[in-house]
C-alpha cells in the first residue's frame, strides 16, 4: 500500500526566512497532495494542495511543488511569520483514503 | 459557514464506561471520515461513510468500537467498554466529493480514559 515519508520533523527558521517541508510517496497512483497546518488543541486546517496533473501551486507566501517522476513534493513557505509556528501535514490520496506523512514541526525563531 | 463540529470537545471517564463521541458534517457535504490522532501512531482512519453508509470499517480497532451515520448531518463514535489505550485525540472530517475535494476537519474531541 501506500507510505508517505515527512522530513524533518522539526524545522527551525528565523522568522523572514523561508522553509521547506519535503515529503515522498509509493504509490504511482496517488493523484491528490494535500498540505495540512494544525495549531495546539485544534483540527489539521487545509492550507494547499496539488493534484497530480500539475507541477507546481502557490498562494500568496505558501508554495507546492510536485515531481511525478521522483514521487516527492515540498511545502515552501517563504517570509514566514510567527503565526506560521505549528505542525504541518503533507498526504497523498488515491481515491477517498489520505495516507499521512508523520508531520513536521515549524518553529519560527523571532 | 459553519465548519464541522465535534462534541465534546473534552471527555475524562473511567475505564470500563461507554463513550459517545458526535459529529455534525458541514451541511451538503456527502462524505464523512473518522480518525485518531496519538503521539506514537500519529493520524489514523477509523471509518469512512458515503452518503450516511460505511463504506470503510478497516481502521476501526477492535468490537469495542462502532459508528454510525444516521442521517447526513450527524454521527457518532462509541467505544464500550473503553480502555486507557483508547486516550486520544479523536476527529470528525468531512467532504462533499469524496476522491476531488478536501477533507474538511473538527477541533476533535481529546479523550482521556482513566
């Protein structure tokens, strides 16, 4: 079945700097890449996602690029902000089933 | 809008007691999904309905646990009898289109069994 593998698990940047989440994944059919924020005490709220059939997606200061070929896609974030301090979830989906990666820690140093 | 809303949003029980977890969808949303969110085994599905039906029960842990979906804005997880090992963070999501749209989540209810 499929796995999806997060690094690092913590990632510490000074804030205005950028940072980037990597995650990879098995299974050639995953077709939809979802990126996840979760803050102390709430539910993982969607921040982006890709579908397979594109390379790359931005919003504003958050980016995802997607490599098909090598079955890995990345969160940036550039300019960040001490708001951005959370844990951060990529998954990839066949059908209706997310698999998760193990998260990421974001810390933003002031 | 109203989001997905989940009750309580804390329980604290004795082992050995019946717990009743709720979820409200967000309305016109047709999919709804279970998970359990713990420090070891991170998110895991629990269950996932389609139009008020299981479609997935795999995750479901053992007979201790049911779901069920009575109708398109509401459901419920129970666990009886409950377990220490039960304590976790458990949430609600939901979607209107199970394989095209995002996975909408609740604040979950953190659960702690004494």
């Amino acid at each position: 079945g499929e796995n999806v593998e997060q690094h690092p698990s913590t990632l510490s940047v000074q804030e205005g700097d950028s940072a980037v989440i990597k995650c990879t994944y098995s299974d050639s059919a995953s077709n939809y890449f979802p990126w996840y924020k979760q803050e102390l005490g709430k539910g993982p709220q969607l921040i982006i996602d890709i579908r397979s059939n594109v390379g790359e997606k931005k919003d504003q200061r958050i980016a995802v690029t997607l490599n098909k070929t090598a079955k890995h896609f990345s969160l940036h974030i550039t300019e960040t902000q001490p708001e951005d301090s959370a844990v951060y979830f990529c998954a990839a989906s066949i059908n209706y089933q997310l698999i998760w990666g193990a998260g990421t820690k974001l810390i933003i140093k002031p | 809008d109203a989001g997905v809303i989940q009750s309580p949003r804390h329980e604290v029980t004795e082992m050995g007691q019946e717990v009743t977890l709720r979820c409200k969808p967000i309305s016109g949303h047709n999919s709804l999904f279970w998970y359990r969110q713990t420090m070891m085994r991170g998110l895991e599905l629990l269950i996932y309905f389609n139009n008020n039906v299981p479609i997935d029960d795999s995750g479901m842990p053992e007979d201790r646990f049911s779901a069920k979906m009575p109708n398109a804005s509401f459901s419920t997880l129970k666990i009886q009898p409950s377990e220490p090992r039960d304590s976790a963070v458990y949430f609600c999501a939901s979607t209107a289109d199970r394989a095209r749209q995002p996975q909408h989540f609740g604040d979950g209810t953190r659960l702690s069994i004494l």
